[in-house]
C-alpha cells in the first residue's frame, strides 16, 4: 500500500536536526492561506490535534497530520515532503536554519487509491 505522505532525503535529514535540537515533533497542516498552507514542525504537543485533523502517517517517525478540510482536496494524492532554502512559516521550527519545508505531490494512480480506499 502506498504511504499518504513520504519525504526526501533532505528533508529526513532536516527532522534528523530539529530531533536532536528540540526533541519529539510532529507536523500539521492546516492548509489556510499564507504560513497554513505549508507544512509546520513543531515540538511535539505544541499544538492540539482535534477531531478535524487527519493523521496521514509518519516521516522520519514524526507524525504529520492535516486539517480534514484540507485533506478532502489531497486525499488523492502522495504528499512529498521537501526543503528549500528560505524562511518559512514563523512557528515552523526550521525557520532558524535557514530552510522550510514545502509540499510537492503526486496523483496516485488508479490502483493506488483504490488500495487506499479499500
């Protein structure tokens, strides 16, 4: 089966950093405009998940959850967690290293999904 999320090696290595530096994480998603519609690493608890947040699965073995709203226009995709240069959203803890996170995806193909869906 597929995973709804996965991430590159730069960017499992990035989660490798911030473990060492701030501990247990997680990421959420929100996919309001502006710094929600990135992918946001906090320390684990930082941020209460809710009934309307998704877990999705695990990168780096750090939980990433999305809002449902959001994830109702991507569940048909394979979420792939980046890196780039820059600054990304103020919360995000890898603002201070000069990098953020960012979403790439993919369509899952037809068999894809209906393995998801069974």
């Amino acid at each position: 089966m597929p995973d709804r999320v996965i991430a590159t090696e730069e960017a499992l290595s990035l989660i490798e950093l911030l473990k060492e530096k701030h501990g247990p994480l997680m990421f959420h998603q929100s996919g309001g405009c502006c710094d929600g519609s990135s992918p946001m690493c906090y320390e684990e608890g930082d941020l209460l998940i809710g009934d309307q947040d998704v877990l999705l699965g695990h990168i780096g073995g750090v939980p990433f959850y999305m809002m449902k709203s959001q994830y109702d226009y991507w569940k048909h995709t394979q979420l792939i967690i980046d890196v780039v240069d820059g600054r990304g959203g103020m919360f995000s803890l890898e603002g201070v290293e000069g990098k953020r996170f960012l979403t790439r995806s993919r369509a899952f193909t037809n068999e894809e999904y209906k393995q998801l869906t069974l």
